[in-house]
C-alpha cells in the first residue's frame, strides 16, 4: 500500500502543480496587462519593474482561491487517466478497495487543505500588506476610496465617530475626524486633523488639529472653534484595527478578522461581513478534502480514447461552480442577515453531498 500511496500522491501532486501554475500564469498575465496604464501615472517612481513587483505580490492570494479548484481539476485529471490506461483496474486488483482509496485521498486533500490554509492565513496577507504598502510609497497614501475607514469606540460617558481617510507608508493617518457624542447621542465636538500619528502609549497625536464644540446654551447651542497645533486624543483604537478597516476582508489573516470583531461588537457596530469572511477562512481550506473525495468516481468511469478531455472540462465547470457559489452565499448571506458559519459552510455541505452521492452511485453500487 505505501507504493500505491507514492504513485497516486506523486501523480496528484504534480498534476495539481502543474494546473495550479497554468492559472497563476494566466492570473499574473492579467493582473500586468491591468496594471501597464498605471506605469508612469504615479511619479517617474512607478516603473515598469515596480509594476512587475506589485503583480508579484498578487500571486499568493491567487494562490489561496485558486488552489481548491486546482486540486479538484488535478485529481480529476490523474484518477481519469489511470482508468483509462487501465493501471486503476491493476490497483483494485491489488487490494485498493474503494474505502482506501478514500482514505488515501482523504490524507492528501488534509495536506492541501493545510496548504491552502497556510497561504491564505500568513503568506497571502503579508503579500497582499507588502503591495499595498508598495503602491503607497509611489502613490502617498494607502485608502479604500473617497470616504475612507470608519471606525466606533464606547468610552465612559461618550462616544466616538472616528473616520480615517488614508494611511501613508510611515504608518501615519491622514484626513482624520473624530465625532464625540454623548450619552444621548447629542453631538458634543467635532475634531478635525490632516495628520495623525499613533503614540507609544497607544493614544492618538493629531497634529494642527481643529477642534469644534457645541455647547447647549438654552434653546441654541454654542459653537467654539479652537485650533490646537498638538492634540492627544485617548484611545484603545490600535494601529492593527485601522489597517484592517483599510483592508479587504478577504484580505486579513483570520486572528485579524477575530479581533476586528471583537472590537465591532463591544461598540456596537454590525460585524456581519466581517464574520462571513472569519468562517469562509475556517471552513475554505476544507474544500480540498471536498474536491479530492469528489474527483475519486472518475477513477471507476469507463472512457474511450481521448474522452477524457470532456471529464477534465467537466471539472473545470465544477470547479468554476464551486468558486461562484461561494461568493454568490457570502453576499447573499450578508444582505438576507444569514447566520455567519452557515453561509460560509453551505457550499461545502452541497458539494460534499454531491460528492458522496457520486460515490455511492458510481464506486459503491456500480
């Protein structure tokens, strides 16, 4: 068995390599094709090899989506092929009973899964920062459009509106404004500040800060403008959470994503994408084991020469069905107010069941 184990793990893993290059490949092709109008637009800095380098960057997060879907195509692909050329039928006969086969699948979509897990939780998050940062230092500013980043903290007896607009490569913030209200949610002032920068005691130093309050002065308010070349504005808003709030959700690492929660629900602010994008981490890596087990009945199909290019191309669609699926729950997850894990562990539950129901069918009763 451990010589039969070698064969079919060395002819997955190769097949799987090989697809998964093929679409990274064609990914990095468009993601350079996209960005040759942004060569030169961002100062005499942004070259043609900066551009090169920021494509670069992109490939592991390509990696982390592409990497279930190459493994279902590469499987579909060798086990197809042994059928074909007879050396399955050999494998039977040698004592790979359909369970073992399962099993022996099984082991190699948990080293996958580990893998995608791996890329999608450390190496794609830390590339996709790098580039961020990349285009920061060309461009000025890290953002996430005209608006920015909003963020909410709870404070004795007052409560903050906090907006940052962008993020410069030195880590400090531009374009902030703080909106304090109080505990009737009456707006108490209004802080404004083109720059900030976060102190080593973990409060806020906006710098030529402009500082407006309203003060209740019988049936009107008062309003006092002061403005201040140094303010030290008190917070538990940490650097990490502004830089997640710039980000893309898909984007985080999954103790980023937990943490940012937290922070959401203890200043009672909505954390429903946030949360659909937590599970959709938990349970995405676990799609591989999905598709290896849904790639084992073409082992047992019985093919014609060169019918084996349709099955490939059948597992390419599955594939493509997959992805859009998963994407398809998570925004209809978000918009109906879906529970968070269910949404994000849906389309794995179908295609298991389609999995095993092809199992059954095929291996078990055929």
């Amino acid at each position: 068995m451990r010589t039969i184990r070698r064969l079919i793990y060395r002819e997955v893993v190769a097949a799987v390599v090989f697809v998964a290059a093929g679409f990274l490949a064609l990914f990095f092709f468009f993601d350079f094709v996209d960005e040759l109008p942004n060569v030169g637009k961002a100062g005499a800095a942004y070259r043609l090899t900066q551009a090169l380098a920021y494509v670069t960057l992109m490939v592991p997060s390509h990696l982390y989506e592409l990497l279930p879907i190459a493994v279902l195509i590469g499987t579909i692909f060798v086990m197809a092929r042994l059928a074909q050329s007879s050396e399955y039928t050999i494998l039977r006969t040698s004592g790979l009973g359909p369970w073992r086969a399962m099993r022996t699948l099984l082991a190699l979509g948990l080293m996958f899964a580990l893998l995608t897990f791996a890329a999608g939780d450390y190496v794609a998050p830390m590339a996709d920062r790098t580039a961020q940062l990349l285009k920061a230092r060309l461009e000025g500013r890290i953002s996430i459009g005209q608006t920015g980043a909003w963020l909410k903290e709870r404070q004795p007896f007052h409560s903050y509106n906090v907006n940052v607009n962008a993020l410069t490569p030195d880590g400090d913030m531009q374009g902030v404004r703080i909106f304090e209200s109080d505990a009737r949610g009456f707006l108490v002032s209004v802080t404004q500040a083109a720059k900030g920068r976060f102190a080593d005691d973990g409060s806020w130093m906006l710098e030529n800060a402009e500082r407006t309050e309203f003060t209740p002065a019988g049936d009107v308010a008062r309003v006092e403008r002061v403005k201040v070349p140094s303010l030290r504005w008190p917070t538990q808003i940490t650097p990490e959470m502004v830089s997640v709030a710039l980000l893309k959700p898909d984007r985080m690492s999954t103790i980023d994503l937990f943490e940012y929660i937290r922070h959401l629900e203890e200043n009672g602010q909505t954390s429903q994408r946030y949360e659909i994008e937590f599970w959709r981490k938990v349970f995405y890596p676990l799609s591989c084991i999905v598709m290896v087990v849904l790639a084992l009945p073409f082992a047992y199909l019985h093919f014609r020469t060169g019918g084996i290019t349709s099955y490939v191309f059948g597992g390419v669609l599955i594939g493509i069905s997959f992805f859009l699926l998963n994407n398809v729950f998570g925004y209809i997850g978000n918009l109906q107010n879906w529970r968070p894990w269910l949404t994000a562990a849906a389309p794995g539950l179908i295609y298991s069941v389609l999995s095993l129901v092809a199992f059954g069918w095929l291996v078990l009763r055929r």
